[in-house]
C-alpha cells in the first residue's frame, strides 16, 4: 500500500501491515520564474558588491588586465601581467614579512577558507553536534572572516540562537579532527560570536636559548622567553604572586632561572632583593652566591627565612599605612621576591607538625598582604592538589607546565582551562620538545596563553654568578 500524505502528516500513519511502505512526500509551491530570475540576480549583484569591498585588489587586477587587452591588445597586457609579477616576486624576495603580512597571509587565509572550512562546514558542524536537523532544515553555526598568521589559523564564528561556549569547548577535538588541525582552542570574541584558533605548526617546537641580561635594571613584566604568536612571553611577578606547577622535568626550573637572570640588574642597583628556599638543595644552590645570606636549605632555615620575609612585610606595612597604596621599589624599600622551589616538601610532605604550620602561615600571609607592599613569592610545585598546596588560590597568576592528568589542569589554572585549549596534559615528555613550555592564566585574563620559557644552562648560571656575585648581599 501507497499513501502519498503531505508535509509532517506522514508521522500521524498508523499501520498495522509490517510491510506497509510510506513515501514522504513534502508540500511543493510552485515559484513564478520571474521571481526566481529576480532573486537570482539579486543574490549576484550583492555577491559581486561583497567581493569587490572585501577584495578590492584581486578583484582590480583582473578587472584592469582585462581592460588592457580590449583596448590595447593582448601583448600590452601580457607585459603589464609580466612586470606585476616580476614585481611581486622581488618584494617578496627582498622583505619577506611585509610580503607574508600584506599578501601571502591573505591569499593562505582564502584559500584555506574555500578549501578547508567552507568545504567541510556543513557536515563537520552536524557530526559533531553543534547542527542542528529540524523539520527538514539544517541548522548550522555561520562561518566568518579566516585569517592567517604565521603559526594558526584563526576562524570566526557565529553562534546559533541558545547555543554556548561550553558547547564548542566540549567538542574541540571535533573541530580539530574534521578541519585536519592537531588541536583547536575556543575563545569568546563577542556576544554570540567565537575565534576557533588552529595551529598549523609549533612554532615552540625548539629550546630557546636563555637571554641576555638586560641593560637597564627594572622590576616590570620581565622577559622570559616567548608566546606562541610570536611575541615575547613577560611574566609579570611585581605586585603579584606567581605560581608553577609541573611534573618531574617539565622545566620549572627554566622559569624560576630565567625570573632571576631578568632581576639580577635591579638586584645589583639595589631595586630588589632575592630571597631563596631551596629545599631540594638541587636547584637553586647553583647560584647560592647570588642569594647571599638569604638562602636557606633546610625546614628549620626556611621557617626562618619565611618569618623574616613576614616580619619585613609587616613593618613596611605599618610604614606606608595612611600614606601610599601601592609600592614602588626603591634602594630603600626594595621589592622583595621569595623564590620557593619545590613548596610542597615544605608544606605537604613536611613530617614536623610545627614547622608545617609555621611555614604554611607564613606562606599564607606572605600571598594575601605581600603584594601591596612590594613582597612577591614565586613558588614551584609537583602536585597541584588541594591537600598538597590548599593556597594555590592566593596566587592570582598561574603556569602550567607539563602535568600527568587533565584534571590537573583545570585545579592549576581554574575550572575550564582545559575546555578552553589548556592541553597541558598533552605536551611531550622529551626534554628538547617540552621543556619549558606552558599554558599561563593572568589575573587580567581567563584566557589560557601558551608560552616556553628560555632555558638557562649551568654555564649561564655560573656566569651570573662570576659576574654578580659580589651583590649577594645586597640582593
């Protein structure tokens, strides 16, 4: 038996015949072909309009070529064709990276955009969930402007009606896998619109080589090593705290080096002081000269040194009550900067009940009223649990280095890091490939930034040493 039933009726057929076949048949109306000949050209003359605004040069050299035949032969304009590209191949030999930025970027962002997104939009969008099929139509997120840089692609989206970020960031291995991109990281743009960013390549593949040391002393955001998009990687650690957490080998100690070689020239004008807690006795005892008498080894030494960072604290505190709100470093009132390595063996693991208390307290006062009065700590740890490090949430700015579970990165960096492109649980093992490298939140930002630090050999340790050791002291 047959039935033809219009539109949706077909749901309501109730057949008692197991062989029953129903052919689904929608509703046709009949357009008028003038009205279909004026919408078709309606849509060309308004995509003409839209190439010629977003593309005014590659649609003009076409246009002008053309023109050039038809008034003066096809040899002028086969001339004319010659030295524009005669033109375009020496700038692009001689500065390649106004080239790159004016012109190569863009032809890759539209050809990557015809033949990689546009391309696979529709069915990626509906595999993954975030299209919709209801009553016979497809729903799908609109597909946006594509630029390129030198490392990403970066992809802009336009939001179905109730849809949220969470539902792209709980399908970023989707997105990565359908557009052919090792991962993919979601970041809110604007109300209901998103940038999809793609790597195309690591652009922190390499070990950075440490730097050299600054020529002015300074104690603003230093430099240590580099982003992702190229940029220099300047952690911020006056007026704030800094913690980095990372597995055995992750390259903690890279960023911990890096901070002091940044420092040692305020160190030597006096603008700092380096304070040092090196319980493991492996790290920072390279350059123990450095610290002067302010270094300190064992449990009992470093409740010392801690209650001595308090006791500074307190009483530029009870100085600049009334007076200033904030600090700035002087020979007089140096910041101050507590380097603890490995703050979990002093805290956690710590097996005397007194001194743990001692140093968790003052590691708790030291991060809720350090800041304002030039004190910062910067600590590095293993394990980010709670009942390892239950402070972890003093510290308004945190790294992630390499860790061993997902959850880790979320109890590090705060809940959604992860979701948000923070894959630190997948970066390599090998120290030439992952050393180092990091996913940083800021206190001014939820957004996770990837960064490697530079690394700092023992050769450039002793080298800081030989030439500012003599400023221990003072440092």
């Amino acid at each position: 038996m047959f039935k033809r039933l219009p539109g949706d009726e077909a749901r309501n057929l109730v057949s008692t015949t197991p062989d029953t076949a129903v052919v689904f048949r929608p509703a046709v109306v009949t357009t008028p072909a003038f009205l279909t000949i004026v919408i078709l050209a309606w849509r060309l003359l308004t995509g003409l309009v839209r190439t010629i605004w977003r593309h005014p040069i590659a649609t003009a050299i076409p246009a002008v070529l053309g023109a050039t035949w038809y008034i003066y032969g096809w040899p002028m304009a086969a001339s004319l064709l010659g030295t524009v590209a005669l033109a375009v191949a020496s700038w692009a030999f001689l500065d390649r990276p106004s080239f790159a930025r004016l012109v190569g970027y863009r032809l890759l962002a539209w050809w990557r955009l015809v033949w990689v997104y546009r391309r696979h939009w529709q069915p990626v969008m509906v595999v993954s969930g975030l299209g919709r099929h209801l009553r016979g139509r497809d729903y799908v997120p609109r597909l946006g402007k594509v630029t390129c840089t030198s490392w990403a692609d970066l992809v802009t989206v336009r939001m179905l009606k109730g849809q949220a970020v969470k539902d792209w960031a709980d399908r970023t291995d989707h997105l990565a896998q359908g557009f052919g991109a090792k991962s993919c990281r979601v970041a809110l743009s604007q109300a209901g619109r998103l940038t999809l960013t793609f790597p195309r390549n690591d652009p922190l593949a390499s070990p950075l080589s440490a730097l050299a040391l600054p020529e002015e002393p300074t104690v603003g955001p230093v430099e240590i090593g580099r982003r992702e998009d190229g940029r220099p990687w300047r952690l911020k650690v006056h007026g704030t705290h800094v913690l980095v957490a990372g597995a055995t080998g992750a390259g903690k100690g890279s960023i911990i080096w890096s901070v002091i070689r940044a420092l040692l020239p305020a160190a030597r004008a006096g603008l700092v002081e380096l304070w040092a807690l090196d319980p493991k006795l492996m790290e920072l005892s390279y350059g123990r000269a450095l610290f002067g008498s302010r270094y300190a080894a064992s449990p009992e030494e470093c409740a010392d040194l801690l209650d001595e960072a308090v006791s500074v604290m307190q009483k530029r505190a009870a100085r600049f009550a009334g007076l200033q709100r904030s600090h700035i470093p002087t020979v007089e009132d140096p910041f101050v900067l507590v380097v603890v390595d490995e703050v979990a063996f002093l805290t956690a693991y710590q097996s005397d009940r007194g001194l743990r208390h001692r140093i968790s307290a003052a590691l708790a006062t030291l991060t809720t009223q350090g800041r304002a009065v030039g004190v910062g700590v910067l600590a590095a740890l293993q394990d980010p649990r709670k009942e390892v490090m239950n402070i972890r949430n003093l510290f308004p700015d945190k790294i992630a280095l390499r860790l061993d579970e997902s959850e880790q990165v979320d109890m590090v960096l705060g809940d959604g890091a992860r979701d948000r492109g923070a894959l630190a649980d997948y970066i390599s093992p090998v120290p030439e490939l992952g050393a180092g490298v990091g996913y940083v939140r800021l206190e001014a930002s939820p957004e996770p930034v990837r960064v490697r630090a530079t690394y700092v050999s023992d050769h450039d340790i002793w080298s800081m040493v030989d030439a500012y050791a003599s400023h221990g002291e003072a440092a």
